[in-house]
C-alpha cells in the first residue's frame, strides 16, 4: 500500500506504472455474491475526504460503485472500463455524463495487476466479511456431518472443517469407543 499512498491520481484512480502495479486487494476467490448488505461506518464515510470534497452527484455514484463492488468477483472490485463503471455508478449509456463525475466517484480507487479497481476501504471490509462468510461455511459444515452421524454412521468430516471440530460418536454408541 505504501506504493499505492506514492502514486499519482489520475481521473480519481491511482494510477501505477504496469510494473509497479500493486497486487489485488482481495483474493480472487473473495466472493460476496447474494449478501444483501454492506456495513456503512457513518463517521468514516461522512469525514472523508471523498466524500467532503465530491457534489451530490459524484456522491451518489461514489456509493453506488461500492455496492457494486461488494458484488463483484473479487469483492472490492470493478472493471477499469468507462461504460461499465458508467452502468455501475447509475449513468446508463450516458457515458459523457459520467465522466463530469468520474474523478469525484473515482477517488481513492487503485488499479492492480488483474487490470482491475480496488477501493482500500470497501476491499477490507470484503475481506472481514469473506472470512465470516468460511468461518459460517465451516460451521454448517460441522453441523451437517453431525447430523449425518446421528442418522446413521459418521460419514468422514470434510476437509473444510477444523481439527478442532469433533467427530460425533454413532448414535448407538456410548462415547467409549
């Protein structure tokens, strides 16, 4: 990131040379899809430099690019093209109408090597969320292979599942075995 605070802006992003390009800021498996919220740290978002400096317009596409990138693949992230982001920000095919706000909607984002933009903030929030969303993965997973075992036989604990996670003993069992 300290390469990225180096780098110059442009047109709202932070532009790095090719070689210089920072790595994505959330791994590509970072998958966010049918989360129907995003956290909005109010204090954050409302003293920001973002969002102090940018009209209602840039405002509004500002937040609709974050949603949009909590939904991407990666999380986080947004294709770096004008008609995309134009679409995304709420502007349609109007895609001059978009560019009068690109810079304001735009800021803070940063280009990386996959070709796509990352916002900092909305990427660490991905990433707390990504890893809720294994750790709740990892629990179903434990409370299915337990009921299995209640039902029948204790069918092997998916690999997913922690060490730290017991096996449940077959029900005729007295837990001795």
């Amino acid at each position: 990131l300290e390469q990225i605070a180096a780098a110059r802006t442009e047109g709202g992003v932070t532009d790095l040379d090719a070689t210089e390009l920072a790595e994505p800021l959330t791994s590509p498996e970072c998958d966010l899809r049918g989360l129907e919220w995003m956290p909005l740290y109010g204090d954050r978002l409302f003293e920001s430099d973002t969002w102090l400096m940018a009209s209602p317009e840039g405002r509004g596409a500002a937040l609709a690019l974050w949603w949009a990138a909590w939904k991407q693949r990666p999380a986080g992230s947004l294709p770096d093209q004008d008609r995309a982001l134009a679409q995304l920000a709420g502007y349609g095919m109007a895609v001059p109408a978009w560019r009068a706000v690109r810079d304001e909607a735009m800021r803070g984002w940063v280009k990386c090597r996959d070709g796509r933009l990352y916002h900092p903030m909305v990427c660490a929030l991905a990433r707390e969320a990504w890893a809720r969303r294994l750790k709740e993965r990892t629990r179903k997973a434990a409370m299915r292979a337990r009921a299995a075992a209640r039902e029948g036989g204790t069918p092997p604990v998916p690999e997913s599942v922690p060490v730290s996670v017991p096996r449940d003993t077959p029900p005729d069992s007295l837990g001795t075995e």
